[in-house]
C-alpha cells in the first residue's frame, strides 16, 4: 500500500474548480476526499486503480446486470438508428420530395431541436416512477412515429411528423443509460460506458447496413424506415418483461412510498439551486459533444457521393466501416479512461481527431475514404465513450435519469442546425472535384474546419472541467424520497471534482458498512453514509 500523501480540499467556485482542475489533469494521481466510519473527512492523493482484464470485468456482472445493460444497449441502438434512417438517405428523400438535401436537413435540425422536451419529461418521469413504463411508452410510440413518416404524403407533413418524433426520440438517453449503468460494478463502468455508446454507432452502421440492402431507389427509404419501427416497438415490448429497477424494487419491498408530486419537484428545485453550476458545465460539454457526432457524420454519406462521386453502394460501405471504427474506439477508450481518468481519456481522443482531419476529407477512393474515416470516428467516439459513465458521476445520484438525459438533449438542441449549417454552407461555397473536374458543394472542406473548432473546444472544455470517476452514486435514494442524501454529504462520502474516488473511498464506505448494524435495505446503508 502505497504512502498517505494529504492534498488539498476541493475547492468550490467556478473559477477555482477550474484551475484545480487543469492542475489535476498534469498530476497522474487522483484527489479523493474520504469519510471514515466516525464521519471523519480529508482529501489526499490516490494511485488510480490498476487496469483489469476486460473478461473479468464481464464477470462482475450478473445475470441480471447484463440483460438490465443489453436492454439499454439495445433501446440507445433503435433510437440511433431510427436517427440515422434519416441523416443516411437524404439524398434519396431530397429526390422523393423533390426537395434540396438543405431542405431535407431541417429535419434533423426540428428533431434534435426538439428532443430535449421529450426528454426532461421522460427523465423525469424514469426519476420518479421508475425506468420500466416511461421507457415502454417511449420505444412504442418511436416505432409508430416511424411509420406515420412512411405515409406522409407532403413535405410538411414529413416535417410535421419528425418534429412530433423528435419529442420522443429524446427520452431514450437517460432512462437508457440510467438503466444498463447503475447496476455494474464501479471498476467496470468505464469498459461498460464505452461499449454503451457504441449504440449509437451500431445504430448507424445498421441503418447502413439496410440501406446498402435496399439499393439506390428513390422510394427504397421506406423499407429502412419499417425496419426502424420494428427495431423500435420490439425494444419495447421486450421492456414489458423485465423487472423494474433495482432501486425502485428496493423501495416497494421495504414499504417506502412512492414521492409525491411536491415532494418531487421540491427535490427537484433544491439540486437546480444547488448544482446549477454543473448544469451548465455539463450542457456547454454536450453541446460541443453534439456538434462533434453531428458534424462529422451527418452529411459525410452525401460528402462521399457529391464531391467524391461515389455511388450509393460504395457510399455506405464507407460509412459502415467509418462507424466500425467507432465502435472499436469508444470500446478501448472508455475502458482506458477507468485507468488514465476520464477527461485525459477525452482530451487526448478530440485532439487525435483534430490532427486526422487532413486524412480524412482529401482521399478520393472509397478504400482510403474508409480507412481515414475509421480512425477518424475512432477517436470522435472514443471521446463519446467515456461520456454515459461521466455523466452519470457527475449528475446528483438520484437524478441520473433525468440529469444525463436532459443535459444531453440540450446539447442537441443548441446543436441541431449542425447539420443544415453544413449543408447549407457546403451548398454556397462550390468546389472543383478532384475525381470528375466538376464544380461540386464543398463539404470535405465546411466539415473539417467545422470539426477542428469542435475539437479544439472540447479538449479545452474538459481539462478545465470536473471528473468525479469511481463515485458511489448506486447509494443514492429515489429522487423526491427524504432519504436522499444532501449534496454536500454526497460529495463526502465520493469523488470530488479533478480526480474521482479511489479504493480508499471505497474501503471507507466498507467499513462504514461494516461497524454498523447490518440492514437490508436501502434506507438504512444510505443512513449510515450520513451518519
């Protein structure tokens, strides 16, 4: 066991946490702050933990663990690719509705404009009634959302129906991730956080996947679209069959009440009251977030087909092998980033990305497209392979439904014109192209200083950011339950911002346990915790 090094408190502020925080990013060990069992606390610096083989982190998860996280994985992978049946065919809609790819991008813009109504309600409602029914719902009516585009006969219908989609598009996020990660072991979270995301990517390479099947016909998008509604009522259904939450179980069996209305939104305004400064942090961090994913593949299918002048086939064999790879980078980084801190593991990734942009927009053959464009989305989702996990850290524990949720679909609200910004800019400015000699939009080039900025931004937006890896936050009450504890305690008893817990603090809480009488509820570990 390594030497007891004290270190500084966490400090409280904007500013403060700020320059705390970009001194930690420089120091390799991690400032914990920790509560002994006679409530006791200090803050010192931690050894991270060493990294485990990833098999035996899976074995950490029961069996229950795992279908709660397949299930999440698979409601994040229909929600991506009910996104994505969208982004991939605009060339063919554009042609359907006889419309400009611009215009066609404005709804992108009014789904993800709109996705973060839909997702304070259903964060709210996982938060207070429990994951299970508010996530049915969701998946269901997305699946009918699907359809009813398929028979929209005019432009504004379509445009009608997506905004409508985009409402409960936004649910997903948080009641996904809420669920496949509260329950895994805190060492294994990073790996897990990592594979999670890659919903996201798996639902794009799916989508691709249908939409190479389906072939070039200009009507051929609504196969891709009843493929989506399918993926997405079946995800629902299976959710009718699983339990509730571990949690919200817990609480049922142990007689405690579900929260009333005021009690909720009475809980509700005190953690706005006293984390807003997270609020906004974490908002800032995902609107750059959502500009980078959008940004750098929402518009690279129509990229390769105009100014590369490659065909629909050749097109989306790129793009699946693009979204490969960020599926293996948001894998490896996320795993990383329980080892190497998970702002390190995002810094490091946006700037490997910055420098790969030259690589990425020049080549003109589909086999180097594919090559550049895999590494480059290897590191754009590596970066998002960290986010689930640190969001969740960072949420007060027992909003990690709606904090997550509604953070990120902010982002994507303040993002949405991503891609009609592209589009529109790309339109204006014409180019020659190297393959055919024609004047053509610029999109290789709209997309890569777009990113570069993106990039740029994100790096400097999270090493001047908090990290709170290895937090506790599985202790925590139902939200609108007095049980909660307070912030202040909550800070104690886990990470503080710059470092994250380390085993101590995980010793600390166990020996909390240990010289307590034992119970078998949840109230009474959270009471302990505070005691």
């Amino acid at each position: 066991m390594s030497a007891y090094e004290p270190a500084e408190p966490v400090v409280r502020g904007t500013f403060a946490t700020a320059r705390q925080s970009w001194g930690d990013l420089f120091r390799w060990k991690q400032r914990a702050s920790v509560t002994n069992e006679y409530g006791e606390t200090h803050t010192e610096w931690q050894s991270p933990e060493r990294l485990q083989n990833p098999f035996t982190l899976f074995a950490q998860l029961s069996g229950r663990d795992w279908l709660f996280f397949l299930v999440g994985l698979a409601a994040w992978t229909a929600d991506a690719f009910d996104f994505h049946a969208l982004s991939i065919q605009t060339v063919k809609l554009a042609a359907y509705y006889e419309q400009s790819n611009t215009s066609i991008s404005t709804a992108i813009t009014l789904t993800l404009l709109l996705r973060s109504i839909g997702a304070a309600f259903f964060g709210l409602a996982g938060d207070r009634f429990g994951r299970k029914w508010p996530m049915v719902v969701n998946m269901v009516v997305l699946g009918i959302l699907q359809i009813a585009t398929i028979y929209s006969v005019t432009f504004s219908q379509f445009l009608a129906v997506r905004s409508l989609f985009g409402l409960f598009m936004g649910g997903v996020y948080g009641n996904a991730i809420a669920m496949a990660l509260e329950n895994c072991p805190v060492n294994a979270r990073g790996l897990m956080s990592g594979i999670l995301q890659q919903g996201y990517s798996m639902g794009y390479v799916f989508a691709a996947c249908a939409n190479l099947g389906v072939g070039g016909g200009t009507e051929s998008w609504k196969t891709v679209f009843w493929i989506a509604a399918g993926l997405s009522i079946g995800v629902g259904i299976i959710r009718i069959f699983l339990p509730e939450s571990k949690q919200f179980v817990e609480n049922k069996r142990s007689g405690v009440k579900r929260p009333t209305a005021a009690a909720f939104w009475k809980e509700s305004r005190r953690m706005l009251a006293e984390e807003w400064r997270m609020v906004i942090y974490c908002c800032i961090l995902m609107t750059w977030f959502n500009y980078y994913s959008h940004t750098s593949q929402d518009s690279y299918t129509t990229f390769m087909r105009t100014e590369k002048d490659l065909d629909n086939s050749g097109a989306s064999r790129a793009s699946i092998l693009m979204k490969v790879g960020a599926c293996v980078g948001g894998t490896i980084i996320g795993y990383l980033s329980q080892f190497i801190g998970r702002r390190r593991a995002m810094v490091g990734a946006a700037l490997m990305s910055g420098i790969l942009i030259p690589a990425w927009i020049l080549p003109g053959t589909e086999r180097s497209l594919s090559a550049s464009g895999f590494f480059l989305q290897f590191f754009v989702q590596g970066a998002w392979g960290v986010i689930p996990i640190h969001l969740n850290e960072l949420s007060p524990p027992a909003f990690r439904s709606s904090f997550p949720g509604i953070t990120y679909q902010i982002g994507n609200m303040i993002s949405s014109p991503s891609a009609q910004i592209v589009n529109a800019v790309a339109e204006k400015i014409q180019i020659r192209s190297p393959t055919s000699g024609k004047q053509v939009p610029s999109y290789g080039p709209t997309m890569g200083v777009a990113t570069a900025i993106i990039a740029l931004g994100i790096a400097v937006t999270c090493a001047f950011g908090p990290e709170k890896r290895g937090r506790h936050f599985e202790l925590a009450a139902q939200a609108g339950g007095n049980l909660t504890p307070t912030t202040k305690d909550e800070e104690s008893a886990a990470a503080a911002a710059g470092g994250g817990a380390g085993p101590l603090d995980r010793r600390a809480t166990n020996d909390t346990k240990e010289t307590k009488e034992s119970s078998s509820t949840e109230t009474d570990r959270i009471e302990q915790i505070r005691r």
